[in-house]
C-alpha cells in the first residue's frame, strides 16, 4: 500500500482534533432513555438515572438539512477518496493486518451507537484505511470511516487508544455535528443577506457579517469536540476498551505535535484542558468498562517504519 498525501479535506469530513477543551456549553442526558425504567415511569428517565457521560441535547439548527442529502452527499465524497486511493495504491487490501484490525474494533462499537443516533440502525457502516503520512481519521455523515496509516503508525496506538479514536469520530457523526454546521452556515447566511438588505450594507456587510459566522461556527466547533471526546468515551467502554487510554492518546497527540502538529490536532490544538476533562468523566464510564465483555483478539500497531536513508548523490 502505496501512500497517498491529501493537502485539503471535503467540507464534510469532521474537524476533529485536539481542541483546547472549554467545559461544553451545553451538558445534556446523552442518548436513548432506559427503556424499561421508562415504561416503568411512564415516561422520561431523569438525567441522572443514566449511567454514562453527561452531554446535552443535539443542535436544533441541524433539523435546518435533511439528513439524508447530508448522508447522501457523504456517501459520494467517501467514493471519492476511496478511489482517489486507489488510484495511487494506497486504499488498503480487505486482508491487510490493520484495516482488519480497525473493522474488529468498529464492530464492537457499532452496537452502541444506536443509543445515541436512531438512524445508525440502518447505516452502511463502512472503514477503510488510506496508506498516508497524515495523522488523521474521520467518520463522515452516514458511518463512512476512513484511517490514515500515518496516526497508526506515527502514534502507535494501541486497541483502546484506537477505539478512542473511532469513537470520537464515530460521535462527529452520531451527533450530526456537519449537518449541524450546515445549518449554522445557512441560518448565518440568511441572517447577513436579510441584514445587509435592510441597512444597504452589500458585498461590505456580507464580508463583516461573515467574519462573524466563521467566530460562531469555532465557538460550537469546540462544544462539539467536547461531545466527541466524552460520547467516544462511552462508546469505547461499553465494547470494552480501557478509559484511560483517552488520557495515553491525547498526549501522544501532545507529544506529536511539539515538532510539526499532526493534521488531526492542527485546527484544535490540544491541551492540559482537554486531558483534564477526560480524567474527569473516567469514573463515570469506569464500570461500564468492568461489566463489558473484553475483545477476544488483541492486535499491535504497524511496525515502525524505518527512515529512508538519503543516497551518496543527495548527501553530497
């Protein structure tokens, strides 16, 4: 598997990455109710009923996109890059130790996304594993999973610290957090041309008002990775995948990015805060994690690529 350098992401890919955690601005009940406590009440279980992170409801800006044009347009953009891989020798064969590895991790976690997004029911979850130095993963809209080799192998991350990763992702798309964007951006945008119309500000008020939006969409970009890392969090103990591996992942991140920040961490730069917040919310997941059944397999991370040693020609 050759690898494959992607200089720009499709605007559905999830930004995540290691963003310096705020304590999320809006904490939510987290997911499906417990159904048999439910019927038991004869209706809503309180939030502390639920064991789990505490995180708050999705954005209600995200019922501004259908979700099946988001899902729809995710599908294509995932084609794209599966084959823009391809092309290049880089998209993993199905018999590759690592995309094997990462398909056992996901299909522990699969399971227990329904919980927190009805539709993943009837999602065609898909990984692949793109041969690339970049450190980075995304789930996009409709469960399209995609690892480069680079976070794998540069990282090399353990199975918890990979079911870490994928649940993160995972939760991006979970929690609709690009359809939730969309709905930003199209709210913003209606709002700034209804505006400049009004006051005759034009092109200028569109330009300022924009520069506004782009403040808005980072505030809520940073709740939204506070959600990712919490919901992954969970999704990760219930299939039996060490908490704290939350913790040995963000600083491996922390650690990478003191020479060249990875591009999964170069939009959200981690932090002491992030760390912080995970160590917070382990007891809160930690018996999830005893009771679960522990993977029957475990698998290593690649072997470390060795340097290519410059030839007598470049080194004179």
């Amino acid at each position: 598997m050759n690898e494959i350098e992607t200089s720009s992401r499709p605007f559905l890919l999830a930004s995540c990455g290691c963003c310096a955690l705020r304590s999320p601005q809006r904490r939510l009940f987290g997911g499906a109710l417990l159904a048999g406590a439910a019927a038991g009440l004869g209706g809503a279980v309180p939030a502390w009923a639920r064991e789990g992170v505490d995180v708050g409801p999705p954005s209600s800006l995200s019922k501004l996109i259908s979700a099946e044009q988001v899902e729809q347009a995710a599908v294509q953009q995932y084609r794209q890059i599966q084959q823009g891989a391809a092309q290049k020798d880089a998209l993993a064969p199905p018999d590759h130790p690592q995309l094997i590895r990462l398909r056992a991790i996901a299909q522990r976690l699969i399971p227990f996304t329904y919980e927190w997004n009805e539709r993943a029911r009837n999602w065609k979850w898909e990984v692949n594993l793109i041969g690339s130095k970049q450190v980075n993963a995304f789930c996009m809209p409709g469960g399209k999973i995609a690892f480069y080799d680079g976070i794998l192998q540069q990282l090399q991350l353990t199975d918890d610290e990979v079911a870490m990763v994928m649940g993160h992702e995972m939760t991006h798309a979970l929690r609709e957090h690009a359809r939730e964007q969309m709905g930003k951006s199209m709210a913003t945008r209606g709002a700034i041309e209804l505006g400049a119309a009004l006051f005759g500000l034009g092109d200028i008020g569109r330009g300022v008002a924009g520069i506004g939006g782009q403040l808005l969409t980072l505030r809520f970009g940073r709740a939204d990775e506070s959600e990712a890392d919490l919901v992954g969090l969970e999704l990760a103990a219930r299939a039996g995948y060490d908490p704290h591996a939350g913790v040995t992942l963000w600083q491996k991140m922390a650690e990478a990015s003191k020479s060249a920040p990875p591009e999964f961490i170069s939009t959200h730069p981690s932090g002491p805060t992030r760390i912080r917040d995970i160590e917070a919310n382990i007891p809160k997941v930690e018996g999830l994690y005893q009771r679960a059944p522990k993977p029957p397999q475990r698998f290593d991370p690649p072997k470390m690529k060795k340097p290519t040693p410059p030839s007598r020609e470049t080194s004179r």
